[in-house]
C-alpha cells in the first residue's frame, strides 16, 4: 500500500501511520520525525530546517523534497509507505508525482484526517514526550504516573518546541494556506478519502481501513 497521511497539525496522523505501519508491514515516512533527526544530529538538512520548525513555518520545498527523494529510494520503501506529513504543499505533490511517474508508481489512497481547530490546539498544548525513548503522553489524557518523568524509562518528558501555544496557532494557519489546497489537488485527482479524525483513535483506525477497502 502506498498511502499519503494529509490533516493538520495535531490531527493524528503520527498516531494512525504506527497502527498502518504494523497492518501494512510498510514503513512510516514522517518528515517531521526526520527533519527532528536531522537538527539533533547537526547535518546540512538540519541546519537548513531548525529555525523554520522552531517558528511554525514549513521547511522550505527544496530540502524536504530532497530528503524524501532518498528515503523512497531505500530498499524497504519499494512495496509500499505510508507517508506521514508529506505532501504539505502543492509542489512537494508535483514533486513526488514526478518521483512516481518515473518508477511507474502510483498513491493507492490520500486519507484526509479532519479534526476542529479547538480539539487540535488541547491535544498539541498537552503533549509531552520522553527525551530518551520518545514515548508520547498528554497532560489530561494518558499523563505519566508521576509528573514529568517517562513510565517506560524513567526519563525526562519535555514538550516539543513547536507545541507551545503561540507556535500551535502559527501552524494551523500555515496548515490551512499552504498544506489545506491539497484536499481540491487529490480530490480531483480521485484519491481522496475524508476521515473523522475525533473520537478514539481504533475507531478511527476502522474507518482507515475501510477507506482503503479493508
Ligand atoms: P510534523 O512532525 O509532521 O508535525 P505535524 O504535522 O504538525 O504533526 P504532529 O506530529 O503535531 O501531529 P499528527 O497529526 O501527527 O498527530 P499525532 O498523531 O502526533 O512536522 C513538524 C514540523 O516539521 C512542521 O511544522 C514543519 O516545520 C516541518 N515539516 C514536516 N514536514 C514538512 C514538509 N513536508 N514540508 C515542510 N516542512 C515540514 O497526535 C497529536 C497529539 O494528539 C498526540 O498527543 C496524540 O496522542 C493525540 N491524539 C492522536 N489521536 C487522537 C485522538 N483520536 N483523540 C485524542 N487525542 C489524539
């Protein structure tokens, strides 16, 4: 399966990419995780994205494309993915329609995950993460047994810096001037497949699937 995750910040695109990932046996592309990746390792790409993650604001075209263009080449990459926050603007699309059209594939579904502004600024506020192992919590929904510090590990849990509140509302208006065309782009293109995004997320898992006919 090759599937494109599009939503807006916060619209649990991450949370659904792990349950496709385990069904579909195909990795999770996520372009944030690796945009993060390379700012902590320090690498050119890295350098190029910090200052525009750390303000809300897209990473500019030229880098994100050409990240993505290596990692789809990657042996694991050729049966199927699921790309998590990749295309967020019309270009990138054009892109990655190109980088098909030449290997002969084809995006077998785009799920749109809809969710109001209101729910995605109280799920990102919330957000807490583990420094060490990466797990996820949230202040009201799954917070840690004591504050502050992993269950899984026993590290420390910090927020992401563009999970501050200010940011939050910067990335929903870039979301919807930037990222929001794609819903008209896919759906003339036929693939396009709306999703609640609210509710428990296995519930929303089972929509997924039967969006993709499973
Ligand atoms: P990225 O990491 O992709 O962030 P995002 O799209 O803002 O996505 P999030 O991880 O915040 O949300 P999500 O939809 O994945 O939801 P999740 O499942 O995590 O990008 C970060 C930055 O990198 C961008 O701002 C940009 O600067 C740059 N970037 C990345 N890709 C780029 C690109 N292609 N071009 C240019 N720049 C790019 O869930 C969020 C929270 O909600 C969690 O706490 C979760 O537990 C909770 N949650 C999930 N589902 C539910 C549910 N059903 N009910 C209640 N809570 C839920």
């Amino acid at each position: 399966m090759k599937i494109i995750l599009l939503g807006p910040p916060g619209a649990g695109k991450g949370t659904q990419a792990r349950l496709l990932t385990e069904k579909f046996q195909a990795p999770q592309i996520s372009t944030g995780d690796m945009l993060r990746e390379a700012v902590k390792q320090g690498t050119k790409s890295g350098l190029q994205a910090q200052e525009f993650m750390k303000a809300g604001q897209l990473v500019p075209d030229f880098v994100v494309i050409g990240i993505i263009e290596e990692r789809l080449a990657s042996s694991d990459a050729k049966r199927g993915f699921i790309l998590d926050g990749f295309p967020r603007t019309v270009e990138q699309a054009k892109a990655l329609e190109g980088m098909f059209s030449r290997s002969g594939e084809k995006v077998d579904a785009v799920l749109n995950f809809r969710v109001p502004d209101e729910d995605l600024v109280g799920r990102l506020a919330g957000r807490r993460l583990c420094s060490k192992c990466g797990a996820g919590y949230h202040l009201d929904f799954s917070a840690p047994k004591k504050e502050g510090v992993c269950d899984r590990c026993g590290s420390q849990l910090i927020q992401r810096d563009d999970d501050r509140e200010e940011t939050i509302q910067k990335r929903l208006d870039v979301y919807k001037k930037q990222t929001a065309p794609l819903i008209d782009y896919y759906n003339r293109e036929g693939v396009l497949k709306n999703i609640n995004g609210v509710g428990d997320f296995k519930e929303i898992f089972k929509q997924v699937l039967a969006a993709l006919g499973q």
